[in-house]
C-alpha cells in the first residue's frame, strides 16, 4: 500500500491534514493519536518504509496483557500525519477532534517486513505512555464479512505491565498536554467555515464495517458505565466522576444520533 487510498479518500481544500508523501529513511517512530469522530478510537500508527502503517483499535492499546485488543489495519498514512494534532472539519472522512496521545521509537524484534508479511509483527516501543514489548497479532478467520484487516495489540509481559490499565486517566496529548475537549475547544474558536456542502458522492463504503465495530465497541462500553452507575447506588460519593461520565454519554450519543439523521446508511462514519 502506498498512499493512493488515503488520497483517495480526502479532500485537502476542505481538510487541515497533511496531503503528505512516501518518505523513506526516516527511522522507526510510532504515533497513537486519540480520534473523536463519530466514534471514539485509537489510530495506532508505525513508521515503516517511508509510510505510517496504521490501525484503528476501538478501545485503545493497554499495557495489561490480559487486555486483546481489536485493532483493524487501515490505509498508510504520510509521515507528515505524524504530529496531527486539531479538527477534521465536519463533512470530511474521519471528521471529528485528533490529538497526539502518545509519540516514541519503536525496534521490530525480528525482521519487521517477515513479520508483517506472516501476520505476527512483534515490537518494542519507547514512547511517553507506551513502553515495552507488544504484538500485533493478524486474526485469520474463514467466518463470512471478514475483511483480513482485523488484528489484535497484545502487551508481552515485561517491566512495563500496569494491571488494570485504565486508559481514560491519560487523556492528554503527548504533544501540548491538552486534553480531547481541550483541543477540541481550541481548534473550534479557529475553524474556518466552508461554504460549499460536504462532498458525499463517490464515497468508499467499504469501512462501514469498521465503523459498526466502533459502534459495538461504544454501546458495549455504554451499557457497561450504565451498569456500573446503577449498582453504585445514590451514596456513591465520587459524583463529579459520574456526571462527567454522564455528559461524555451524553455527547457522544447526540453526536451518532445527529450523524445517523443526517446519514443513514451509516456511510462516512470512518476512522
Ligand atoms: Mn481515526
């Protein structure tokens, strides 16, 4: 994969990321940037052959190796989308609020293309939250609707396990220290206005699936912080933690219902 279909898929007049080009010999980095578009995820990102090769995980990494988490492989990205930080403006793929959530080096543990190729990609990585070994590990699966792209990321167990690992208490950049809201507040005061309407014809549905991952992954994650607040019970001191959860809720829930009347077949709702 070069960088067609990520071309493909934008519309650099209308959006502030990079249009980006292969760039070959600049090392290992790694970027994970927290994407609030129609669904909350994490693209993980690896700097290889002068490309980004990227994955989307719903829930994000974890440092707790009991922790497997679903991560499905999307198209390269320039180098250049490594320090990302800002909005996607409303009507462009993937639109919603990017922040740099982690940056680091990362070291194949063996020959990287081998390992990619057989589906088994082990690393280490040296960032600011992520540190340690982990896998990528290709799911292979004759079950019909599966693309090939799903792989899961799985911590090795190493000095650098946190069990549990709760990734909601790092919610900020690794970049400006902002968090999501944060950034999401600043780049709003700043985003320009186009006058011509979101582009929707010619549009690839072919990640409509990824997006009804994302969406059984929130609903999952909903009715879990449901439950969790109902057995609590009215004593429960930690309030703000709960009303803050409630909100969260409650935004994302406006925004997918405000998605899904403007676009019902669920098209555009990408990573
Ligand atoms: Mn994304």
């Amino acid at each position: 994969m070069a960088l067609e279909e990520y071309k493909r898929k934008r519309n650099f007049k209308q959006t502030p990321e990079p249009a980006g080009k292969v760039e070959r010999g600049k090392g290992h980095r790694f970027v994970v940037q927290k994407h609030r578009a129609s669904h909350l995820h994490y693209d993980f990102r690896l700097e290889m052959d002068g490309v980004l090769k990227s994955w989307a995980i719903p829930k994000g990494p974890s440092l707790d190796p009991a922790d497997k988490r679903l991560a499905m492989q999307v198209e390269d990205h320039p180098v250049s989308y490594f320090d990302f930080e800002g909005i996607i403006p409303p009507g462009n793929y993937g639109a919603g609020t990017v922040m740099v959530w982690d940056v680091g080096k990362w070291q194949p543990e063996g020959d990287a293309h081998a390992m990619l190729a057989g589906g088994d990609l082990k690393f280490n990585l040296d960032g600011d939250k992520l540190k340690g070994s982990f896998a990528l590990i290709h799911i292979r699966s004759s079950k019909p609707g599966n693309k090939g792209t799903e792989w899961l990321l799985i911590k090795h167990r190493d000095a650098y396990v946190q069990e549990p690992y709760d990734i909601d208490e790092y919610d900020h950049s690794a970049l400006t220290k902002r968090t999501l809201d944060q950034i999401a507040d600043d780049a709003g005061a700043r985003q320009w206005k186009s006058s011509r309407p979101a582009a929707t014809s010619g549009r690839s549905t072919k990640n409509d699936w990824l997006a009804d991952s994302i969406a059984k992954a929130d609903a999952k994650k909903r009715e879990a912080a449901a439950k969790a607040s109902a057995g609590a019970g009215s004593r429960r001191p930690a309030q703000k933690k709960a009303s803050a959860k409630k909100l969260a809720t409650k935004v994302t829930t406006s925004a997918s219902s405000a998605i899904k009347k403007k676009s019902p077949s669920g098209k555009g709702l990408g990573h």
